[in-house]
C-alpha cells in the first residue's frame, strides 16, 4: 500500500508501516536535505548521519515551548516552572523528583530547585545555594543540620557535625602548599569523654580538652590554661626574656577586677617609665598608686604598712663576706616622731632651734625632752618647748654642753589604737 500524502486509512500496523525491512537506516529528507535518520539498529540521529546512542540531537534542542535557543546549551527547557521529571513509576508519586526553574520576579530572579514533594535544595542567580530554603542569601546555606565525614543522625543541636575518627575540617591556602595548611580537628584520647579539640599545622598547636582547659604547645593541659612557651600580652614584640609571661606597652599593666565590687573592687599592677630605659617603676593601683617599687629597690606606701615580724636594714659586713648586720627598727605604742643634737649654753641659757621638717610632722601635744650634760654638772632644766623651739636653763647660769633628745607623736596619730580588731 503506497503512503498518500494526504493520509491512509484501513491500515494495519502489523503489516502496514513507514520504515524498512532490510539493513538500512530510514532517511528523513527536506530540501533535498537529509535531516533525521533512523538507524538500522533503532538509533536516531537530528543532525547527524551517525548516531551512535538512541537519540541524538547535533544542534539545540527545547523542550516545554518554541522560543529560539539564544543560548549555547544543547537542551532547553522552556516555559514557567521549566523542569525535568525524574519518575520512578514503581515507586508512586513520592518517588517523583523534578528539577526546575522557578522566577520570583523579574528577569534574573530564576531560582533553579530540586523538588519532591517540596523544595529540597535551591540554587540562585547569584550561585547561592540553599537546602531547605529557596532564597539563601550566602554561599551555602542549610536550615538543619548537616554531617561531614558520616552518615550517622546528628542527635545534637549543632548545625555542623564532622563525624569520623580524627574528624577535621581543613583550611588550605594553595599557594602555600602543605605548609599553609591548618586543620581543626578532634581526637579521642581513651573512651568517650576524652575527645580533645586539636588546631594542626605542620603540628598540634592548641588544644582544647572536655574539662574546658586550653593546652598552647601541648595536647594534654591539667589547667584552665597552659603556655609551654613565653607569651606576650599588649604587644607583639619578641620576649627576649627567661620570664613566661610578658606584659608590653606603655604602662604596661595586669587588672585584677572583682566585677562584684564595681570600679573600686580593681587592682592593677604596671610599669611606668618616668625617663629613658632604667627608670621603669613598678605600681601597685586601687584608685591611685599604692605601693611603687623603684630600680634601684625603693620601695614607698600610700598607707599604713603592718608586719609580723621585725623592721630591719641590712648591710654587708665590711671585712667578713660571709656575714651581714641587721639593725631592728625600734618599736612602741605609738607613731613616734624624734629630733636629736648637742646644744650650747651660754650664761646659763640655751636657745635650740628645731629643723623645719620636724614641726611639719610632729604634733604641739605630746613633746617629751631629755638632757645629758657633757663633761661636768649641770642643773638644767626646760623653760619652753614646742615643734619649732626649745628654750634650756641652767640654775646656776653656767655655761657649757649638753646633749638633747625631743621625742614627739606625728601628726594625725595622737589617738592611735594599739589593740585593735583583727583585720
């Protein structure tokens, strides 16, 4: 039966068909021009002569509408929503996935999408892509949790777990090479419990263990914190020191803050330097420089200084080296203040001017004088005594020498508590 260009009809598809019965391939021409085949073997080719896979299309294709292909990619597919069905009939609807684009707005705002049954993952013009949202707004963005390294459930509530024996995450920078490589990672020591968080490059650096101690130079720190090395704190210059620990800047210091107390709970220890290398002193601050502690060893106190023991001052022996004298501050019941000297009678009156700075400390009440004669009898006795004068006669008018020794109390401490509670 010849096939009519304006149709068959009574035709039977078992004996009636358009194709060949030999080895031949089927030729489909227009202008004179070849633009399918059906090859021998069930192959189809558009565009070609040869195809060598069930259908092959040598140009651009579309599919879902006939807009021209503008661009250079071989498949198109075209329409709202445009998307591929990936169906697996033995699995029902559910076993359905569709890959599609979907416009939130405007050109530009096509949203490429993984769906089943919903939107599962999404990929955005601006190359973000999304898993469990359609509008990420970084590079990746995931709305659950993810694992890396395994496929065991996450049960924690972290968004990130890496899973696996020594499991890391690796930060390479390429140029480097291995050098420029860091790696977080944790190890497990013994049971569970004893996982340790590691920062490696080249070697671990820092540790971290369960107990919350943090080990720099070593993996098993027994403190809250352990440097194996020196380290440095307000700058970076080389600690060219044998000290662990170096505090550097101008007024370099350390704060010691009971945040309970408020501003006034705060101590901070620090160096000032008055002039040039040398001159640093060591302070001591609560509201003002409290204790200060010089180079050469002087040491001052804003406030009063109690001991234990004894005051003294040392001083080596001068002609035995494996010696010293120690001299004992003298000790009473109260803030004594003295002034001592040796005093002229002339026709049995002296007049002893005392030093300025005697008076400034010492106080009107209080004053006490003794007088030692020298080199014969005297009968001395007091007519006038205050911080800034004394005034001495003798009963007979003599003249001559006599040692004198004032002592008084220091101002402000005239009513000083020698028993007092126990601070």
């Amino acid at each position: 039966m010849p096939w009519q260009t304006t149709g068959n009809a009574g035709t039977n598809p078992a004996t009636n068909f358009l194709g060949t019965t030999d080895a031949e391939p089927l030729i489909i021409r227009t202008e004179s021009v070849e633009r399918m085949r059906i090859r021998e073997g069930g192959h189809v080719g558009i565009g070609t002569t040869s195809p060598n896979n069930q259908l092959v299309v040598a140009d651009q294709a579309s599919f879902g509408g006939d807009t021209k292909n503008t661009g250079t990619e071989p498949i198109e597919v075209q329409g709202a929503g445009a998307g591929v069905s990936f169906y697996d009939r033995s699995g029902g609807a559910t076993g359905r996935w569709v890959i599609y684009s979907g416009r939130t707005g405007g050109a530009g705002t096509e949203t490429l999408r993984f769906w089943s049954a919903n939107d599962k993952a999404a990929i955005t013009q601006a190359g973000h892509v999304g898993i469990g949202t359609t509008s990420p707004n970084n590079q990746l963005v995931i709305t659950s949790q993810a694992s890396f390294g395994g496929n065991t459930g996450n049960t924690g509530t972290e968004p990130i777990e890496v899973q696996g024996a020594g499991a890391g995450v690796s930060f390479y920078d390429r140029v480097g090479g291995a050098t420029g490589r860091w790696v977080i990672y944790s190890e497990r020591t013994g049971g569970a419990g004893t996982e340790t968080l590691r920062f490696w490059s080249a070697n671990d650096k820092v540790a971290i263990t369960q107990a919350g101690h943090m080990g720099i130079g070593t993996t098993s720190p027994n403190n809250q914190l352990v440097n194996t090395a020196q380290a440095s704190f307000g700058g970076n210059t080389s600690n060219t020191g044998t000290e662990p620990i170096e505090v550097q800047g101008a007024g370099a210091g350390v704060s010691f803050y009971d945040r309970t107390g408020g501003a006034t709970g705060r101590w901070v220890i620090y160096s000032d330097r008055t002039g040039g290398a040398g001159t640093e002193t060591l302070r001591f601050w609560s509201l003002g420089d409290k204790v200060t502690i010089t180079q050469a060893g002087n040491v001052s106190v804003t406030g009063n200084l109690s001991v234990s023991g004894v005051k003294n001052f040392v001083q080596d022996h001068p002609t035995d080296l494996t010696k010293e004298i120690v001299y004992t501050a003298l000790e009473g019941g109260e803030a004594g203040t003295y002034i001592r000297g040796t005093a002229k009678l002339v026709n049995g009156k002296a007049m002893i001017e005392l030093p300025e700075h005697f008076s400034l400390v010492t106080d009107q009440e209080g004053l006490t004088i003794h007088l030692t004669p020298r080199n014969e009898w005297l009968q001395l006795y007091v007519v006038e005594l205050d911080t800034r004068q004394s005034v001495v006669r003798e009963a007979q008018g003599k003249s001559g020498e006599f040692d004198y020794i004032i002592h008084g109390v220091r101002k402000g401490y005239k009513h000083y508590q020698v028993i007092r509670t126990k601070m």
